[in-house]
C-alpha cells in the first residue's frame, strides 16, 4: 500500500505529494513545526491525511520537548495547536484530530503522568487515528462498492485515494474495492485545475494499481456525460455540514450539477470524522483562499498577465440536494441528511439506510 505518512523512528515520514508524479521524495519532520509547515505547503493534503499529520505533528512536538514539567509543557502543546489548526481552515478532520489530541493530553496531565508518559499517550493516540483510518476506508469501500456496477466509467475529481488518506482512500477506495471485488471499472480523473491533485496524484496512483484511468481537464466532464460515457460520480470532501451541504475541492459544485443535468448519481464518500454537525450549513463552511500564484502559473510557467485579478477558492460547496448519497465507515447516507448524519455519527445507521 502506499506509504502516504509514518512515524519510522525518530521522524514523521510523508511523500511529498507536490513531486509527484515525476519524483516520489520523502519529507522528513523531526519537530511539530515541521509538520505545521508540511501541511501548509501541501506536502501532504486531502481531509484524513491532514488529520493524521496534525496527530502526529503534535505527538511529536511533545515527545521533542525539553519541558521540565507538565505545566510548561501544557503552554508549549496548546501553542503547537493553535499553530496547527492555523494550516488550513477547510477540512475538518485536522480540528477533529487536534481535539481528539487535546482530550488525550488533558487526561494524561489530570492522571498526574510524567513528561515522557504524557509524550508516550500522545504518540499512541496518533498511531490509533492513523491505523482506524485506513481501517475505515477499507470498510467505507465495502459499503460503497455496491454502488459501482460491472463495467461502472466513474468520473473522480481531485484525489479522494490512498495519498488524501492513512492509505486505500475514501472515493478511490470505494472503486479499489469494486475492483477487487472483480468489477470492471473505468476511472475518468478530472485534472483538477490549480492544483492538479487529479492529473498528478489520482492518475498516478490508480495507474500504480493498474486501474483502466483517463484524464481530462475539468471542462471536459459535461461533453462526456452528454455522450453517454460517464456513468457515476464518486468524489470525497473536506467538511460535511449537518444537512448534508458538502465542501470538497473546487470544481466539485460543477461536477454536481452536471452531474444532476444529465441524471447520473452523484456519491460522495467520506469518514465520519469528515462530518461537522456543529456547522449548520454549507455556507458556514469556512473556504480556504491560497496563494494566486497557483492560478497565474503552471511551474515555473506564467500563464496570466500581470495585472488581472485572481482568485483561487481551494473549495466549493455542493448544496445537498445533488449528493445522491453519503458513503461512511458506519454505512451509507441517505437524504433526509439532517436525520442520517445524525444518526451515523451517534453511532451506526438504521438497516433501510445501510
Ligand atoms: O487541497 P487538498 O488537496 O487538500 O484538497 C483535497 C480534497 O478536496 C479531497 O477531495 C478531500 O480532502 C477528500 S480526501 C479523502
């Protein structure tokens, strides 16, 4: 499997996804700035990726920690963590994991634990959210599979795989199971303008796994579902808000609709540590503005002229009237959203929603 992020002795080890696919570079973070830095700078990116990062980030800022008691290393954690959920305010899987961290730290500095004890909980607890996330893809695949018939031509935009998570992915893990599943399918990867998480990262890991995938700009998704050669929509995202509005990378809206104009199902996969029913709505979902030179250039390459305006929303919401259904580790989602988020993040989903 692909070795997204791992703690290999004294370091954080993650594919610096910004090479691929030409160069597969591994970054090495010995401190938590380190990993603040690595996140900023997509080194590593997508929703569960970031959460495990940001676990592991923090775990190792207290392990490195020269602190000679618990009081000084409370100050010096909680700085780390304002630090942390600074990096992108987006997908809620990095405050998810920052609180899940804050909850152990507390406990352990509560249990009258030492330094290297607090430091030991720490590092434990990010393993845990690393290991049950690749767990909970692999169980968000097989609930998902069955949505993908035999010969099933699936559009994906930006990279919801193995390098956006722990490992196996959330959409591209739904279609790996398929696969696996002896399906036959065919990946359509929209290239995902500025970034190009769909042309570098999701071609090259499906390629890796000898999936059939095509790449196309983005532009191209609505002539091919006019003429028939699109089936299925499977995307991944960044933040689910309690009615089910989705915030996934730019350019998912788009697909939606179109999506929707052509009467084909738009799936949306994702853990539950993806789900924010403490947003109300997609329009208090927080969007992530990044730096125009992503936009203005290609590389090195300058594509607009100086001078003209430039925006580059990293993320758009998708209304939840389009998301034909919501596929978690604890089953699939169904519209009503309000009433089956709710429940399968209180626990698991009643049988007519599995
Ligand atoms: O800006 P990125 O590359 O971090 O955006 C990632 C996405 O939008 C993914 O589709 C999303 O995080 C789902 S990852 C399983």
């Amino acid at each position: 499997m692909l070795p997204t992020i791992e703690w290999r002795d004294d370091a954080i080890v993650m594919v610096d996804q910004r090479k691929l696919p030409k160069q597969e570079r591994y970054v090495k973070c010995r401190t938590g700035a380190q990993v603040v830095r690595a996140i900023k700078t997509m080194v590593i990116r997508g929703a569960p990726a970031i959460g495990v990062a940001a676990a592991m980030g923090l775990a190792m800022g207290v392990v490195r920690s020269k602190a000679k008691g618990t009081t000084q290393l409370a100050a010096e954690f909680y700085k780390l963590c304002d630090l942390m959920a600074g990096t992108r305010p987006t997908a809620v899987n990095l405050f998810w994991a920052i609180d899940r961290m804050k909850q152990v730290f507390a406990a352990a500095v509560r249990a009258g634990h030492s330094v290297e004890e607090v430091a030991a909980r720490l590092r434990h607890e990010a393993q845990v959210i690393h290991d049950e996330d690749v767990e909970s893809c692999r169980t968000m695949g097989s609930y998902g599979a069955s949505v993908v018939p035999d010969k099933a031509r699936v559009l994906t935009h930006c990279n919801a795989g193995a390098l956006a998570t722990a490992g196996y992915g959330t959409a591209l893990g739904v279609i790996r199971r398929a696969v696996e599943e002896g399906k036959r399918v065919a990946v359509f990867a929209g290239e995902t303008r500025p970034f190009l998480q769909g042309a570098r990262l999701t071609a090259w890991e499906l390629v890796r796994d000898g999936i059939d995938t095509t790449v196309i700009t983005d532009s191209m998704a609505g002539s091919l579902m006019r003429d028939g050669q699109i089936d299925l929509v499977i995307v991944g995202a960044d933040r689910i808000a309690a009615n089910g509005d989705v915030a996934n990378k730019i350019g998912t809206y788009s697909v939606a609709v179109l999506a929707r104009a052509h009467d084909l199902l738009f799936y949306v996969a994702a853990p539950t540590s993806t789900i924010d029913l403490a947003t109300p709505d997609g329009a208090h979902i927080p969007i992530e503005e990044r730096d125009a030179r992503e936009v203005t250039h290609l590389g090195a390459s300058q594509l607009a002229p100086d001078g003209a305006g430039i925006r580059n929303p990293a993320f758009d919401v998708t209304p939840s009237q389009y998301v034909s259904a919501i596929i978690t580790e604890r089953g699939v989602c169904r519209p009503p959203y309000a009433d089956s988020l709710r429940e399968v993040v209180a626990g698991a989903l009643s049988e007519v929603s599995r």
